[in-house]
C-alpha cells in the first residue's frame, strides 16, 4: 500500500517502477481494498446518520416482497460484500475500453500493466479524496468553517489530480505522448457511454 501514497507523492518514478510488479492478483487486491475501505466509509456514514436522525431505510425487492427494513448493521455489511464487486466491475470494463482504444492508436503496454498502474492511481486518488474529505469535516468541526464550501472545490482537486496521475500511469504503459493519451481518454469515455444509448 505505499505506492498508494508515493504515486501521490512522486508519480512519475512510482508508475516507472511498478510497472516492472504489474500483475492481475497486485490490480485485483488494490481495487478490493479500495473497495472494502470505501464501502466501510459509506456503511458507517450511514450507520451515524440513521442513528442520529432515526432513519429507516425501505428496501424495495422483487425477491423478499414489496417492502422491507433493514438496520444499519445489514447496510454496513451489504456496502462491505458490494461496493468492491462493483467497483471491480466497473474498473475491468472501463480498463477494457481504454486498453482497446490505446491498441488503436499505437500503444505497446499489456492489458495487465495498465489495470495495475491505473489500480495504484484509484487507490492513492481514492486516499488523497478521503483525507481531503476528513480535513473538511475537522474543519467544520474545530474552527466552525465552512467546510461545505470546500468540499466543491476538494472534489474537483482530487478529479484533477486523477486525471493528471491517470494520464501518466497509460503514458507509462503504452509509451505515448500526452496528447495521444488525452485523445485516448476522450475515445474512451465515448465509447463507454454507447452501451447506455442502446
């Protein structure tokens, strides 16, 4: 997990070094942890919001009938058991996508490669969005700022910057210039929204 904080830190010699340990079992277990920390994060926010405003949620199910209650301990561990299969999910597709799209205009890097370096930049993305987040709310908290007016502002740093850290990691996979990797990016953001349309 230290190359979640160094891409952060020095992206360029971290993604030059971990592509040599780039591995399907190094992307799978990044993206699982990334997974179950955020899904923890989700599962107790919600555990402290219902309890301190006595919500309730209502599960609507095909299967278990119209309507049924679910306590903040079900919440908690269906965000644990879900939130890391479907970010997987979402992860392997878009990663598809993007590495077609790259073979496309001329990158070498393996699928394998790429998914790693892209699974480091999540997962210290996903750190630097979390501490940015729990800066805000200490805040909001000790000094009575604002903290809600930051948040915008937290949000579109941390995008940046992943989009940034992102650019670099499919630079390093498939030996590109930027501006073919930006052209990748926005090939690759198209094709993923025609499945939607159908």
């Amino acid at each position: 997990m230290g190359e979640w904080i160094s891409v952060l830190t020095e992206p360029e010699k971290t993604l030059k070094d971990e592509k040599a340990k780039a591995s399907f079992n190094g992307m799978l277990s990044n993206i699982i942890k990334v997974g179950l920390i955020f899904g923890l994060i989700m599962g107790l926010t919600y555990s402290i919001i219902a309890r301190d405003m006595g919500v309730v949620i209502w599960v609507f199910s095909q299967w278990l009938g119209p309507a049924m209650m679910v306590g903040s301990g079900a919440v908690v561990i269906s965000l644990l058991v879900a939130t890391p299969v479907v970010l997987l999910i979402m992860f392997l597709l878009n990663q598809l996508i993007t590495w077609m799209t790259s073979k496309i205009l001329g990158g070498k890097g393996s699928l394998t490669e790429q998914a790693y370096l892209s699974s480091i930049v999540v997962a210290g993305v996903f750190m630097l969005f979390v501490f940015l987040i729990g800066l805000g709310v200490l805040m909001q908290y000790y000094m009575h700022a604002a903290a809600s007016t930051f948040l915008p502002f937290m949000f579109l740093f941390s995008a940046l910057y992943g989009l940034y850290l992102g650019t670099l990691a499919l630079k390093e996979t498939h030996d590109l210039d930027t501006s073919t990797v930006v052209l990748m990016l926005v090939l690759s953001l198209i094709l993923g929204q025609v499945p939607y349309m159908l």
